[in-house]
C-alpha cells in the first residue's frame, strides 16, 4: 500500500546515491518538482533512465547528479539540442557520463518486459542501423516461423518517479490525457514514488485513465503544480516559453549553475 | 501576396505528398507543419499520428512539441508509447511517415545519433527516437532535410535509420516490410530514389533554383532525371493556409 507523503520523506527514504531511476513522461506529466528535490537532496552517482531526457534530465545531468543515462531521444522537443547533455557527453563537463541509447520502441518494449516480469522483450527493431553495435540487444529467432527478431533487456530501475494528476487518500493514483510509458515503468520499477495534482476522496475511474492501484505503489506525495513546466493535462498548461528560454539559459555553463542555484537548489526544500 | 520561400515551397511539396495518404507519422517542425497543412487543404480526411502516442488528432496551431495538449484534445484516441510502436507502428498500420534527419546518405539511409565518431562526437544529436522502426515498418517514408553539403554527405557518420540501405534488395534482405524512402524533399528540390538502382535522383527543382546550386549542396555525384520537373509554386490557398499555421 501507497502511503502519502511529503516529497522531501518520500525521496529520502526510497532514492540513494547509485540507484537507478527512471523520472518518466512522455512529452507530458514530466515528474520535474521531484527530480528537483533530488538534486537538493544532493543525490549522486544516480543512472538516470528515460525515453525522452528533455529539461528535466539536462538539469539533473549538468549538476552532475548522473553517471549513466538510459535513453532513447535526448531533446529539447520543438526547440532544439539539450545543451548540458551534450557537453557532458561531447566534453564531459562536469563529469563524464556512460551512455546506453535505444530506440524508443526498444526502450518502450524494455520497459513493458520489466512490467511483465519477464527477462527480455522481441521486436523487429534496431536491424541495420549501427546502433546494435551500441547498445544492449541480441539477434534471435523466432521458434515457430524462423523469423529472425532482435531481443531487449528488461528494464527494472530501482526507483520510478512519474507525476499524475489525482490520487485518493488511500494512494490510489489516476492519470489521463498522453500516458506515455509510465504504468509501465512504475510496475517494472522495484520502488515507486507519484506525486500528485490532487488528493480526493474517492477516485472516480475516467473513460481512457490510467489507474494504478495503491497496493503497486510505495509513496505518494501531493504536490500541486509539480510537472511545470511541462503539463498536467486538464490542470495546468504546458510552459512553451520555458522550454524556449531554457534554450538560452542552458547554452552557457556559468548562467546555467546560476539559474540552478538561484531556482532549485535555492528553493524551499520539501518537508 | 508576398512570394513563397524556399522553406514554404518545401512545406507545401511536403503536404502535397500526402493527397492520397490515409494516415501520417509526423515529429515536430517542418513535418507536423507540412501535415497539418495537407488536412487543411489536400486531405481533410488525413489522419495525422504523432509519436506522444495521439492519433487522429487535429490540431488548428503548429504545436511546439509533440505531446502539446492540443494533440491530446483533438485526437480521435490516444494510445502508450509501448501500444504505438507495437501495434501502430511495427505492425505496419501508418502509411506515409515523416522523417528529418542531419544526415542524409544517397540511398536516404538517415543519421540523428552523432556528428563525429560515435565515442567522442563533434555534436552530439537527439538520437534515434522512434526513426530506425518507423523507417522499417511504415508504409513508405518521405524524408524532410534542409539542402546542404553538411546533411547531404557521401557517407554517414552513423546509421541511425535504414532508407534503402546499400541499394536493390537491402530491405527485403534486412527483413524490412515498408517500402521505404519514396522521396527526399529538400528546401531545394524533391529527389525520388531511382526504381532499378534505389539511388536518389533529382526528380524536381523548385521555382528560381539553378541546377548547379543543387549539385553543390550535395556532397556525392548527384544524378538528375531525364525527366526533371519545375516545381509547380504553391497556390494562394496553400500559402494562406500555411501562414495563418505559422503566424499563430
């Protein structure tokens, strides 16, 4: 059973410095007020996980929280390059990172593996390209028709963090509008953590909601507004303007450690 | 009323494409501008599929991202990651997709991963996203790059995604069940892979665009059609429609 909590009690108790953990959202619901409180909370050595790394990760990657990120598209949608991730991997600034790179129905399938319990996943993917020489898949064949398929590792992060718009007191948690990827990456996930628009009463299932049930979970916490700026779809709107300006503010090393220290790290700490 | 760019030709080239097209994989940029544009004026009934897991939706602005809220409310269902590349994608559901890239070989095998060697890249690029399945497994693929020596290169410095791989017979041998690239549609002109040798060739040229400026932007020996067509300019209805998508 889900137990609600305080951002700060809930990130503290289930992510520690070298653990995996997967922030996901798709385009939508990025989980950004708990990836913030992880780097108040100085978490380190972390192998950050997720389809699409866009300003929440470049972030987390250019205060160096990361030594390994697991991704499938790393970009600034709509706007352009995440310029933090590409330092640390063109220049290694401020620290050198490993990379492992999928595509993304490689890394959606590796996630539904992980959600299924099972070891790996099959697809027709990767073939021809030159990213299985760099990434973990295997060429296998099918036993009923010989068709030949490419296997993907599970994945299981340590830790899951997504961000939905309502939960109930009991810790059941409903989300709605682009699900992406993440049910599948809380039940792949040996830990979990939602936060949360709303907390209601009584959760009233929707036509097309996600509903994950509070005995999969491990915390929720209620944290208004925490997806911004990206979007709670039908509560609040996505920032396009940040994601321009983050374009900007991203490009320099010293503006950017200003505008953390000034924005996140110099922000209340959550209890 | 002002001429049309190149761009604007391009993005008009792009939706003209997409007439007889059921359903469309779009990204963000010059794409989803070209597809919105077509289901306004070409094909109303122009399914557009957008990877944030949206199908059908019918968006009245050029989104910023591929997950804009507009996606969601307008869609006629939307669907997981997981779910769209499983059974809309790899199943081989969408017809026509919508590729860029930053680089593009003569048989449009396409790279998005890195300039540079792959361990130490001059620029490190987004990376392959949904491309290398959507390349595989969509209908055809209609590739959207700007015309330049730097997109244009003899060789990739990676294959993020397969066009025709290394000419007649790639696909089939890699196990692939789309047709692959029909069309390179640059700001330039439109190149068509050749039907016996899958080399793209120059098909057409847009308004007030020399030959020669062609060759020079592509870094291989660009072979050119006996047939080489004038681009037909956009109409006014088109180029209304396209600037109402883009002022807003």
């Amino acid at each position: 059973m889900a137990e609600l909590t305080g951002l700060g009690e809930g990130l503290r108790e289930l992510v520690s410095d070298g653990d995996s953990v997967a922030l996901e959202g798709f385009t939508h619901l990025i989980p950004f007020a708990a990836g913030h409180e992880l780097l108040r909370q100085g978490r380190a050595e972390l192998e950050l996980i997720r389809m699409t790394p866009d300003v929440l990760y470049d972030q987390m990657i250019g205060m160096g929280a990361a030594r390994k990120l697991v991704f499938s598209y790393g970009g600034n949608p709509g706007v352009g390059s995440l310029h933090r991730f590409r330092d640390a991997i063109e220049h290694g600034w401020p620290r050198e990172i490993e990379v492992e790179e999928h595509s993304h129905a490689g890394m959606a399938n590796a996630y539904a593996a992980g959600a299924s319990g099972l070891p790996c996943a099959l697809l027709r993917g990767y073939v021809g390209t030159d990213l299985i020489a760099r990434t973990r898949v295997e060429p296998v064949v099918c036993p009923f028709t010989g068709e030949r398929l490419v296997a993907v590792p599970a994945l299981r992060p340590d830790v899951a963090i997504v961000h939905a718009q309502e939960a109930d007191r009991r810790g059941n948690v409903q989300l709605w509008g682009i699900p992406g990827v993440q049910k599948e990456a809380l039940l792949a996930a040996s830990r979990t953590l939602v936060t949360v628009e709303r907390v209601l009463d009584e959760l009233e299932p929707r036509p097309g909601g996600v509903v994950i049930p509070t005995w999969q979970l491990d915390a929720v916490a209620h944290v208004p507004r925490g997806s911004l700026p990206s979007y709670s779809h039908g509560v609040t709107d996505r920032d396009n303007d940040f994601y321009r300006f983050w374009d900007q503010v991203s490009r320099d090393r010293d503006a950017f450690a200003a505008w953390m220290s000034e924005h996140v790290l110099g922000g209340v700490a959550a209890r | 009323m002002i001429a049309a760019s190149l761009g604007e030709v391009q993005t008009v080239v792009a939706a003209r494409r997409l007439r007889e097209a059921s359903s469309v994989f779009i990204g963000v940029g010059r794409p989803s501008t070209a597809a919105i544009l077509a289901r306004r004026v070409h094909n109303p009934g122009l399914v557009l599929v957008y990877e944030s897991g949206t199908v059908g939706a019918k968006p009245t602005r050029v989104p910023l991202s591929i997950g804009d809220g507009e996606l969601a409310e307008t869609a006629d269902f939307i669907v997981s990651v997981p779910e769209m590349f499983n059974y809309w994608i790899g199943a081989g559901r969408i017809e026509v997709a919508f590729l860029g890239a930053a680089q593009v070989d003569r048989f449009a095998n396409l790279n998005s991963t890195v300039i540079g060697a792959y361990d130490h890249p001059k620029a490190r690029l987004p990376g392959a996203g949904g491309a290398p399945e959507i390349a595989a497994a969509c209908g055809e693929v209609i590739v959207i790059v700007p015309h330049a020596r730097r997109t244009f290169v003899e060789k990739l410095d990676f294959v993020t995604s397969v066009g025709h791989g290394t000419g007649p017979g790639s696909r089939r041998q890699l196990g692939f069940r789309g047709a692959g690239p029909s069309a390179v549609i640059t700001d330039l002109g439109v190149l068509e892979p050749d039907p016996a040798t899958c080399e793209l060739t120059l098909t057409a040229m847009h308004p007030g665009v020399e030959l020669e400026a062609i060759r020079a932007a592509t870094g291989w020996d660009l072979h050119v059609s006996d047939d080489l067509k004038p681009t037909e300019p956009p109409t006014v209805q088109e180029l209304t429609v396209l600037r109402g998508l883009t002022s807003r």
